[in-house]
C-alpha cells in the first residue's frame, strides 16, 4: 500500500499484492470535515467510505457501504505509549458480533490485529524510503490471514496513519 507522491489531497493510494496486482483503490476527499475516504474495487465502484467521527470520546472511524449503512467502526482506546484499538462489526453469514483487537506501537512501525488472541493480520510501515524522505508519503506491507476482509484492514491502516500523522 502506497501513498501517491501527487495528489491534491494527500490520501489517494492503490493497494497491490506483492505481484503488483491491484485489489482496490482509495480516494480522500478534498475539503471533507469528516477527513472522508472512499475505498473503490479496481473498476471503480465504492466498497465503503471510511469516515472520521466526531464529538466521540475516543478516536473514532467508522465506514458505511454506498447506501449508508454502516459495516465497521474502528475506536482508539486511550494508551499513552502505545497504539490500541477495537475494530467492531456484525458477521453478515451469522449475524454475530465480532470484535477485532490492535496492538502495535509507532516507534517500531508496526501493528498486530488479532481475534480471540489469533492473529489475523499485521501491518508495518518501511523505514526511511525515498519516498517518504522526499515526498512524506509512507509505503505499508500488510500481511492478511485467509477469509480476512483485506479492505477492512487497509482501512485500519489507514486509521492508524491519520493518528500517526496528527502526532
């Protein structure tokens, strides 16, 4: 997952496997108060837009499918030295309720996202690229266990990203 060095809003990026195949895109809205990014599938029609909710006591993201429902929420919890989260949202082949953990800390650039103390994915951030030197885009590798919503968690990602960022 790579951030384009061009862009007007800072947040429009692909997200490859590492064939360089194209799984999905995303596309932050420029002049949003909700710092408002629509995730596409690779023809261009929306999965979900991941939104910034305010007036919350917590950091919170939640992102709704086309028709306005919401599909997942991603809450912050407080921690001083490291980076926890929840991610929420209904199973739609059960019905049950399904609650993600993330644990990771910035300062070594990565992040673990478990299930009922399982990992399911991982997130790290490279060091000191070029790009990030020139332009201050990142480049993320995000491993993902089998049946895991990958666009979920690069939507996680990029939650965390916008933390990192306001720091």
């Amino acid at each position: 997952m790579k951030e384009k060095a061009f862009s007007l809003t800072g947040d429009d990026f692909a997200v490859k496997t590492v064939n360089g195949v194209e799984i999905c895109k995303c596309k932050g809205k420029m002049l949003s108060l909700s710092d408002k990014k629509v995730f596409t599938d690779i023809h261009g029609s929306e999965i979900f837009a991941l939104k910034n909710k305010h007036f919350t006591i917590h950091k919170t993201f939640h992102a709704e499918n086309p028709k306005g429902h919401e599909l997942f929420v991603i809450t912050k919890k407080f921690t001083v030295l490291t980076n926890e989260s929840t991610v929420t949202f209904k199973n739609e082949s059960d019905g049950k309720h399904v609650e993600l953990d993330v644990r990771g800390t910035w300062y070594d650039r990565s992040a673990s996202v478990t299930f009922g103390g399982e990992p399911v994915a991982h997130i790290s951030r490279s060091i000191f690229n070029m790009r990030e030197i020139l332009a201050d885009k990142d480049t993320y590798f995000v491993t993902v266990a089998p049946m895991v919503d990958l666009t979920m968690i690069v939507a996680l990602c990029v939650s965390l990203d916008e933390e990192d960022k306001k720091k």
